[in-house]
C-alpha cells in the first residue's frame, strides 16, 4: 500500500502526471525485492547489466488524490531476449476503481558499453516464472478499454 503526498500533487490535490511514473517504478523495485527477493541494484553491481525505461504508455482513469492509499500491482506480460514490457496498475484501498494503467518496456543493458545485451539464461528463467501474459496479444489502447469495462464491473 502506498500513500499518495500532498507534495506530488497538483493544486487540486491530485497527484500530478509525472508523478505516476515515480509510484509506478517504485513500486515495481519494492515487488521485485519483497516478492521475488531480486535486487536490480545489487544484480548491476554483480552482473555490470540492468534495464533502462525505452518506452511508457500511461492511461489515466481516475484521479489519485492526496493523502489517499493505492495499492499498485505489476507484472510481466511479455519479454524476449533482451527487453521486457511490464504492465502496472494503480487501484484505490479497496481494489473497487482504478487509477491508472502503465506499460513500461525495459531494455537491458550493459552498464559498462551502454549498449543493448541479452538476458542471460539466469534472467530469462525468473522470467519465465515471473510472467503473467494476458490472454492474447493487443494494444495498449485496447488494454486500458478492457480496464475501464473492469473498472465499471467491479464498482457496479
């Protein structure tokens, strides 16, 4: 559970665009290490490797507002050999409506060159264990459209 701060909200105490992201990518590291027991910091400093944020495609569907507790979900929906796309969601206390809907694409990365690499086998089998694909593949567009039909059910 996360609560939202008045400092990262705009003058109607909603939190502010940007700061979505910020709750978003925090909470996805604190998953990562409470549920899986891996620590992207403590993998880049063994392995020289890590993600970088290629692409995010946010949709928000209800205001997250001040001093409000979220809950924020995240999982892998697809990865290859070297980049993953994670889907996060944001949801109010009581998982009845949603905040938002984020898709991030990770590539992974060597720390040394910059430059692109492949997951090792190590990766690519957390990975394997880790994903949570949905049904069959579409846009993000058509994803958030899902949400909302989601959204309308469960508040219904």
């Amino acid at each position: 559970m996360h609560t939202i701060r008045f400092m990262h909200c705009d003058p109607f105490n909603h939190l502010s665009n940007t700061r979505y992201i910020d709750y978003f990518i925090n909470a996805r590291e604190d998953h990562l290490l409470h549920n899986y027991g891996f620590d992207i910091y403590d993998h880049a400093a063994k392995t020289g490797e890590s993600w970088v944020v290629a692409q995010n495609q946010i949709a928000y569907l209800t205001p997250a507002r001040a001093m409000e507790k979220v809950l924020i979900q995240s999982s892998i929906l697809e990865w290859n050999s070297s980049d993953v796309l994670v889907e996060m969601q944001m949801w109010n206390e009581s998982c009845t409506k949603v905040k938002a809907m984020l898709w991030t694409r990770y590539v992974h990365v060597n720390l040394r060159t910059q430059k692109r690499t492949l997951h090792s086998e190590y990766i690519n089998g957390l990975f394997k264990q880790w994903e949570n694909p949905l049904s069959r593949r579409m846009p993000f567009e058509e994803r958030v459209a899902a949400m909302k039909e989601t959204f309308v059910s469960v508040s219904h």
